[in-house]
C-alpha cells in the first residue's frame, strides 16, 4: 500500500490543492497530515475545510494549537504571532474545537506520526540534527516516524554503525528504507529549503521505499493573498524564495 504523508500547510490552499492532485495522480491508497494547517498563509479556514473532508488522520501542529486556543505565544517569532492573531480571527468556535482535539501522535504498525518529535511531542522541539533524532528514536517503537515543523526535507537514520547520519532527501530517486528512520518529508504551504515548490512524499509498504515529492503550484498567487490578507511582507516574500 502507498501512503501519503504532508504537513506544514500553513494556510496556503493553493499548495495544498496542488500536493492532493498529486497524491491523486500517483494513486496513494492513505494520506496522512502531519499537522500546521493553519498559521502564516492566507486561507486558513479553506485548507481546514479540505482536511476535514479528506477525514484523514492528523496530528496537531504547534500553530494548530496556537490558532485554535489563547495560548500564550512565547515560543513564536514577531511574524508568526502577527499571523497567528490574525488566524484566530478568521476561525470559527467550531474550527478551533475541531483543531483542539487533533491528537500530538498517532501510532501504526509500521509508521507513527508526530509534528516535532516523539521526545516531548507538546513541547514541539525541532530535529534537525543527529542529537536531536537520537532523542526521538529513544522514544521510537515503530521502524518509521514521520514529522514535519522544519519545514526542510530531511531523513534521519538511526545511530547503528555503518548507517549514514542525518541527509537532505533525494527528489530524483527513491530512498529504501533502511531500519529505523525518522522522516521529514518537507512543507506543503513554506517550504525553507530554498525551493518554493510543495513538498510531501509517499511510503510505499510493499517495495519499502519513501519518494520524495516537489509540486509546482502558483506561488505568486499564493503570495498575492498573503499580501491582500495585509499579513506581514516576509510571509509572501519566504513562499516566493522558499524560505
Ligand atoms: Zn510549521
């Protein structure tokens, strides 16, 4: 079975509908969300109206919560408090209540999926580098985890001799899935590896390989309602460099 797994949306339906198209096309049996729906992007009520009509599972991201309840936002740079008040204005009592019940992790037998890390899923740590994959490989049960926050396409493998550490993704070829792996498949809505396009992959059971996905979709327009929205400028700016 394939399954498809994105996350990091942040509120921008013009990727999201972009990265589903896809998903179609290339005949995923599941897909998954790894959580940030909502947050910095334009059409936040728009991209939490199509994940609830997909009724796939998700896990909460860290401006779900956010957007959803007046949780202080200490954690939260200048633009993404900005972005997250506005956010907050535009969903209804039944989207917050929606949003507030989202889970932190999710486990399978194969796969479990968590926004940060399976270390302090509430707390939302980042995992960028080997130190911090080995925090959550601690906590790992499963062979495969899938996480996003970084917004940067990342695969991390576990710390057995031989195996390589931390590593960018390939977009060209398949990665086989080699023991435990922890798994960023990058962002729908910002990505901040330095390519604007939609990144998501799909895991696929039976070969045992993960493909990493880039999708063209109108960043521009995107950025133009970021703009119309009157949220800051480094918001649009970020989704046109991919940043
Ligand atoms: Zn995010």
């Amino acid at each position: 079975m394939k399954h498809a797994l994105f996350g990091d949306i942040h509120g921008n339906s013009d990727a999201l509908t972009a990265v589903l198209s896809d998903i179609q096309s290339r005949h995923s049996d599941n897909i998954y969300c790894l959580g940030d729906i909502v947050g910095y992007g334009a059409e936040p009520r728009e991209c939490l109206g199509r994940i609830r009509d997909l009724a796939c599972p998700t896990v909460a991201g860290n401006h779900d919560i956010a957007g959803a309840a007046n949780v202080p936002l200490d954690d939260f740079n200048e633009y993404a408090r900005k972005a997250i008040y506005w956010t907050r204005q535009q969903l209804t009592d039944e989207d917050r209540a929606w949003l507030s019940e989202l889970p932190f992790v999710i486990h399978y037998e194969v796969f479990s999926m968590v926004h940060s890390s399976l270390s302090h899923p509430e707390a939302f740590p980042y995992i960028l580098s080997d130190a911090d994959a080995d925090r959550c490989f601690a906590r790992m049960e499963t062979p495969l985890c899938f996480i996003a926050h970084s917004h940067v396409p990342l695969a991390f493998f576990d710390a057995v001799p031989g195996r390589p550490a931390g590593h960018q993704v390939d977009f060209t070829d398949p990665m086989a899935v080699r023991g435990k792996m922890i798994v960023n498949p990058g962002s729908v809505g910002q990505p901040r590896d330095g390519a604007p396009q939609a990144a998501y992959c799909i895991y696929d059971d039976t070969t045992q390989h993960i493909t990493f996905r880039r999708v063209e979709y109108d960043v521009a327009e995107a950025a133009r309602k970021v703009r119309a929205a009157g949220l800051p400028e480094l918001l649009a700016w970020r989704l046109e460099i991919g940043r």
